[in-house]
C-alpha cells in the first residue's frame, strides 16, 4: 500500500470513529435534562418516529433524524417496548409535531423529572 493511501485509509478511519462517537446512546442519558426553557433537552433514536396520538396505530406525522432533540411534556399512552407507557411531544425534523415513545428518548427515568405532564 503507498503512503498515499495509508493516510487516506488512516483519515477515513479517523472520520467514522468521529462520527460513532456522536451519535446517540443511552448513554447520552447523562446529558439529558429539563433545562431553562422548561423543555426536556435529551438524545434520542435516529429516526424515532413521532406519532398523531400516543399509539403506534396512530398516524406517523414525521422523525427525529437527529440524535439530540427537544421535548415540550409527556402524556400517557399506549405501552412501549421501555416497559411503560410514557410519550414525548415535540416538534419533528419536518415541522409536524408528535408524539414519541420513551422507549425512543434517552432519559434516565419516565417521566422526565422537571418536564410538564400534557
């Protein structure tokens, strides 16, 4: 292999490990919280989906393409894969706003302490 691509290897490398390292996690968890704007700052699934009503059988109004995202409150709904039956209302990457699981949101318990319930 000549230099030239070694190092182009080696910065390929570099750049995908940058990215892995910022994507969401529960680990992102640590981060997550009820900040001064009275909303639920918390990382989340990379296109956790925002439904009409808080039930998978709902409408899908739109995603969360990115992995930290907003949350205005919580409500109760339809049991989710995390074992309870809370879900976040916020605003999705396409202007819709919905309703996502908690089973989707990183937070270290449901529901968030601080957020408003709605």
């Amino acid at each position: 292999m000549n230099v030239r691509r070694k190092i182009a290897v080696l910065a390929m490398t570099a750049a995908l490990a940058a990215g892995t390292a910022a994507m969401g996690s529960p680990a992102s968890a640590a981060a997550c919280g009820v900040q001064s704007d009275s909303r639920l700052h918390c990382g989340n699934s990379v296109g956790a989906k925002g439904y009409a009503d808080r039930s998978y059988r709902s409408i899908v109004r739109g995603t969360l393409n990115t992995d930290y995202n907003w949350f205005v409150c919580w409500g109760y709904g339809e049991q989710n894969p995390g074992g309870n039956n809370i879900w976040y209302w916020t605003q999705l990457d396409n202007g819709a706003w919905g309703n996502v699981p908690a089973s989707s949101v990183y937070t270290g318990q449901d529901p968030a302490p601080g957020l408003n319930q709605c």
